[in-house]
C-alpha cells in the first residue's frame, strides 16, 4: 500500500490529488485503474494559461514504479458578447474587427426617371423589392457633371414628356465603385457606417443633378437595433439640380469621436446629364467626398 500524490497542469484549471492505490505486477493497465478508482480530486479554478513543475514523490519510502495519468484539459463553456442597445446620440454598435472597406453602393433601375421628378418617394427601391442591377463598395461619394451625347440614336420612350424628354440609345457613363450606369435614367444607393474621428459638429452637404436625399443616424438611416432599412423616414438634407445648376444643401449633426454612424445616400438621375456630391466636415476634418479609412459597409453592423 502506498500514496501517490498527482498534478495535472492544463489551461482552465489545475488539478492536485493524492492517492491511494495498491500495486501489482499486472503493469501499467493495472496500475491506471486502480490510481482512477481511488483518486479524490481537488479542482482549483483558473482563468488563463498556467505553467508549473511539480516532484511526484511517494507518501512512504518505497521503491515503486507508478504510472502518471495525464488529463485532457477541460473545455469550458465559450463566452459570447452581447451587444447593448443602440446610442442615444444614433451611433450604431459595429464590429471591431471589420476593416473600413467602403461603402456599399448598389445601382437600381429609375425607369423614366420617376425617383427625382415630382413627389415619387426614394423608398421606392424598398417598396417595390427591387434588386440591385450592380454592386460595390466605394470610399468616393462624387462624380462630375456630364453633359448629354452628340452622335448617339434618340427615341422619346414616353408620349408624356414629349419632345422633352429623349432617351439616347446606349449612353453611359460611369459613377462610383465601378459601377457603370445607364446615363439617362438611374438610381444609386450609398450605405453604411461612418467614423466619427472626433467628437464635435459636423456638416453633411450634397449637391445633385437631379436629386439627392441625406438619410443619418439610427431610425433615419438605418435602425440599429434590426439593421432594417425605414420607408417612411424624412431626409436630413436633399438636394434638387438640372440645367447645370445644381444647389448646395447642408445639414449638421453632433457626433462622438470613435462612434459608428449610419449614413445613406439615395441618388437619382432622370433623362438627362447627371452630377453627384456628398461631402461631411467637421473638427479637424476638411470637407471632403473622399472616406479612406472612415467608412465601413453594412456588414460590419451588429444587429440583434
């Protein structure tokens, strides 16, 4: 009869025993058995990565060989955060180890032009389950104006607008991302997340042939509880242009440095040439359309 004492160092937990077992020469089989039946363990609970040496010596002076019986170490339970609600100030919660890679920009068909004439809403992507005919990410929120083409085939697609409103066969152009749209008629969508790099006032500002509407922060962008997309939201700021003449319109917002806020661009372009500007300033940041490094798409959102 003999005592062994035993240590088991593994990551999670450390495990000291001391037990009695009687030996036989039937070996190492034997010998496990009996040390397992007879072991009375002690668990110490840790949280890390623990390293020790430990001398096993006998409880009694004697000449025996043991076998040490090493344990698996024990997988806990794996911890998940749980995101809290959305800012007051409409910061939305975003994943800390997604890379700023842009902002999604989706391209949709405006047939006639509908979105940026009259009172047709920009929800009407949404409402309608359009699907997008091209997308992209894109850290630019510009492109220059055009002009309409000189050499190109022109049919007049609608007897309501008349003489008023060509439609020139093949004209192009591109926009952003690489997405290149059908210069007559086109809808695009810019959506994400901006960065606020310091906290402050900061001035969101759009200029548009034909339109552009301004959606920021949560419940007007986006909700940041779901990620949905609201129909019934009011812009911050839009812009209205044509002829060459295209307006300025700014609004401003209180940001927080280091917070994530939602921001969506909806422009539309209707039988004619077309021009596109969303810039943001604030402290320390000069207005700009150019977002490397502050900019990240949808699905860097963490939605409930």
């Amino acid at each position: 009869m003999f005592t062994i004492h035993k240590l088991a160092t593994l990551t999670g937990a450390a495990f000291l025993s001391c037990a009695s077992a009687m030996l036989t020469a039937a070996g190492e089989a034997s010998a496990t058995a009996a040390l397992a039946l007879a072991t009375t363990t002690t668990t110490i609970p840790w949280i890390g990565d623990y390293t020790a040496t430990h001398t096993l010596l006998p409880c009694a002076e004697l000449s025996v060989t043991a076998t040490i019986v090493i344990q698996v170490p024990i997988s806990g339970p794996s911890c998940t955060a749980i995101p809290g609600p959305p800012s007051p100030d409409g910061s939305c919660l975003v994943n800390p180890f997604c890379s700023p890679s842009g902002l999604n920009i989706d391209y949709y068909r405006n047939y006639l032009g509908d979105y940026s004439r009259g009172d047709f809403p920009s929800s009407y992507y949404i409402t309608e389950n359009l699907q997008p005919l091209d997308s992209s990410l894109t850290n630019r929120t510009f492109f220059p104006q055009d002009d309409s083409p000189a050499n190109l085939p022109v049919v007049y697609p609608s007897a309501e607008l008349g003489t008023g409103g060509p439609y020139f066969v093949g004209w192009t152009r591109d926009t952003n991302g690489g997405i290149t749209v059908d210069a007559n008629n086109f809808t695009l969508v810019y959506s994400g997340f901006y960065r606020a790099p310091a906290t402050g006032t900061y001035s969101l500002c759009t200029s548009a042939d034909n339109r552009n509407e301004i959606f920021f922060g949560d419940g007007n962008a986006l909700d940041c509880f779901e990620g949905r997309v609201p129909t019934d939201a009011s812009p911050l700021a839009f812009s209205t242009g044509g002829n060459f003449v295209n307006d300025v319109n700014c609004t401003e917002v209180d940001l927080v440095g280091g917070r994530y806020y939602p921001v969506r661009n909806v422009y539309g372009d209707w039988q004619g040439p077309s021009a596109f500007s969303f810039t943001i300033q604030g402290p320390g940041v000069n207005q700009t359309y150019d977002f490397d490094g502050d900019v990240y798409p949808l699905e860097c959102g963490s939605f409930f």
